[in-house]
C-alpha cells in the first residue's frame, strides 16, 4: 500500500490560502456582474396598446353593387345609359404604349388588373352592347349583381376554393335548418379594377422574452 501523500508544509499552506482567497474575490465579483445585467433585463418595457378597434371590424371594406341595392345607396355610376348612347359602345382610347385612357368621366376607376395590366380592357368584362350588364368569355350575359360568376370565368381555381369556402370568407349557419351560410362576393374584398388588395399595417404583436431592437415598418410599396 502507497504512504499517504505528506501534508503541507508551511509555505505551501500560506499559497493555498491566497489561491483560494483570490478565487473567492473573483466570485463575488462575477456575482455582482450577473446580478447587474439582471436588472437590465427588468428594466419596464414599453406598454403595448389595447388592439384598435378596427382590426375587429367584421364589415368587408369594399361594397359591391348589390350591397348598394339592398342599403338602397347613390346609384348614379350605374345609371351607363344617363350619359352614355344606347347601341353605340364607348370607343377604347388608348396612349403610345398602348396603355388605356380612363376618361375623365370615369376618375374614380384605376385600372390595374394583373401584375402588367394584363386584364385592363373594359369589355373583356362590361358588356360593350349592353352597358349595365357584365359578359363573359363565351358571351353569356351577367347581372352586376352576380360577380363571382364573372371572375370565375378566368380565375377557375379562385372560383372552386371560393365556392367550396376555402378563399374568401364564409359566415351564416354551420346547421342550415336554422339558416342560410353567406359568401361575401369577390367584389367586397378585391376592387376588380384593381384586385390586388393594398398591404396593411399589422396588429401589434407580443411582448418578445427579451428586449428587441425596434423593427421598422415594412416598405408597403414592393
Ligand atoms: C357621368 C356620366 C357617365 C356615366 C354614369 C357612365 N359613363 Fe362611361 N364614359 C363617360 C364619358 C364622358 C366617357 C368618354 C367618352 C366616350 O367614350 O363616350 C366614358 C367612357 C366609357 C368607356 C370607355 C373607356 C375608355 O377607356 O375609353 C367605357 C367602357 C364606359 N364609359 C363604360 C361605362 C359603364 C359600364 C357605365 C355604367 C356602369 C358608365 N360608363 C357610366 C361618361 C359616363
Ligand atoms: C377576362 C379574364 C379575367 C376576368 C373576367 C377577371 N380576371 Fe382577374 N386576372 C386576369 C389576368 C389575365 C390576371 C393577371 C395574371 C398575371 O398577371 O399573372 C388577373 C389577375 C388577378 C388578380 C391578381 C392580382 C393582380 O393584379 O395581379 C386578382 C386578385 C384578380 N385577378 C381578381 C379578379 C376578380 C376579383 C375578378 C372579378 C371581378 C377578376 N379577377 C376577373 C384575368 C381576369
Ligand atoms: C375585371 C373585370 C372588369 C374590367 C376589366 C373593368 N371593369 Fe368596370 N366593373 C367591373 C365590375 C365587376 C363592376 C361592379 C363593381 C362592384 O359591384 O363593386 C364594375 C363597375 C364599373 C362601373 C360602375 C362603378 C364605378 O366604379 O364607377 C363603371 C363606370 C365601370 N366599371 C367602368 C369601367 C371602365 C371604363 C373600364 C375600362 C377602363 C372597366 N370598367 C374595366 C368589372 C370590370
Ligand atoms: C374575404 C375576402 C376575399 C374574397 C371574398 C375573395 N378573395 Fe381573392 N384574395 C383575398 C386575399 C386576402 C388574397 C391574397 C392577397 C393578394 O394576393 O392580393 C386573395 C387572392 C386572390 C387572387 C390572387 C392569386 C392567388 O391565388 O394568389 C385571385 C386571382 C383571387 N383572390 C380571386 C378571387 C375570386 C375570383 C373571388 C371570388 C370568387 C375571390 N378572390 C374572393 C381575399 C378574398
């Protein structure tokens, strides 16, 4: 069996002591550091606001034409054949780059159908014989009152996940003994002169677990 190792002698005792004071020195210094951040992080972070109203709001923001009828609103832009000849379609016009010339008449209409105004030609969905009706590819003739039908002509997929309640939005009855289930029409979210729907400022977000830098508001313009 190995002797047991000899203890220390004096010197040897005295470096132990000052390794060992050290150590404790640096301890209590690293202790103060954490305890330091740590009031750093429970510094009060700013309060976020109650959700503003608006992001609860149900109401579609676009009315189409039978919302008009039913709340029994202006119906003056309809009225084609107050200013517009009967069996005389309006002439397109268009500039040098074969872009279309909305009339004055017509300011409030801004056409961009498609990412290069693609669909921007009036009677590709007005009836260019009978101006308050809408026609579709193969000439078959539509109440303004009767949208999706329209759009569905070109937008095949679109019109199947809508009709099936998987685009757009659904609300009435689930159980339709108690009553009918309602689709909001394609016009009541997509303008169909220009359908791609405007970016919107987010809802606020939560707390993150740690301060965060400030993000900046996405370039709603891409
Ligand atoms: C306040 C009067 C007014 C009303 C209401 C009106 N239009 Fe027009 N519209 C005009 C005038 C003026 C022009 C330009 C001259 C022209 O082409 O006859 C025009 C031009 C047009 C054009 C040609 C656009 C172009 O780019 O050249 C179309 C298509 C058209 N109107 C469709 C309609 C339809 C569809 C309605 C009804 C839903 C309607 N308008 C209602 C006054 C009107
Ligand atoms: C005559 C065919 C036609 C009809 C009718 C039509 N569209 Fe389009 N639509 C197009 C074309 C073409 C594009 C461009 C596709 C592309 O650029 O890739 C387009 C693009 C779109 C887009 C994508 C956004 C954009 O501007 O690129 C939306 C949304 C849209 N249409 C909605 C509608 C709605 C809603 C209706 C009914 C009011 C409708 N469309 C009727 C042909 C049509
Ligand atoms: C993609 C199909 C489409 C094209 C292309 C289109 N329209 Fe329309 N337009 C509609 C639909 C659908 C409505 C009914 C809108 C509603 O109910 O919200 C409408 C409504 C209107 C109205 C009455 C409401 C208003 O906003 O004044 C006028 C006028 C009109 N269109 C003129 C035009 C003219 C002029 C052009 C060409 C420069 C044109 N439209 C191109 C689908 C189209
Ligand atoms: C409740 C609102 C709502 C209704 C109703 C609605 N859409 Fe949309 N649609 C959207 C949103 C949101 C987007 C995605 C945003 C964007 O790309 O502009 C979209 C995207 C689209 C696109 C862009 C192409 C794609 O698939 O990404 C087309 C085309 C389109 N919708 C057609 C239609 C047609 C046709 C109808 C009616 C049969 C309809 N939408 C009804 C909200 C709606």
């Amino acid at each position: 069996m190995d002797p047991l190792p000899p203890l220390p002698d004096g010197r040897n005792r005295a470096r132990t002591g000052y390794v060992l004071g050290g150590l404790a020195v640096l301890f209590v210094a690293l202790a103060m550091l954490f305890l330091s951040t740590m009031r750093e992080h429970v510094k009060p972070r700013k309060a976020i606001p109650l959700v503003d109203t608006k992001f609860l709001a149900t109401t579609p923001w676009r009315q189409t034409y039978a919302d008009l009828v039913k709340a029994k609103a202006d119906l003056s832009d309809y009225d084609c054949y107050g200013c517009h000849e009967k069996n005389k379609p309006p002439t397109l016009r268009f500039d040098e780059n074969q872009k279309i010339i909305v009339p004055q008449e017509h300011v409030n209409i801004v056409m961009g159908h498609g990412s290069h105004g693609r669909n921007n030609l009036c009677f590709n969905c007005h009836n260019d014989k009978n101006l308050t009706t809408l026609q579709v590819r193969d000439g078959r003739e539509i109440g303004f009152d009767n949208i999706p039908q329209l759009c569905g002509t070109c937008h095949g997929p679109n019109y199947r996940d809508w009709e099936a309640g998987a685009h757009g939005r659904t609300s009435g009855y689930w159980d339709r003994s108690k009553g009918d289930i309602v689709r909001l029409s394609c016009a009541n979210c997509h303008n169909p002169h220009s359908p791609r729907i405007p970016t919107r400022e987010p809802a606020p977000g939560p707390h993150a677990l740690r301060a965060v830098e400030e993000s900046k508001p996405h370039d709603a313009a891409h």
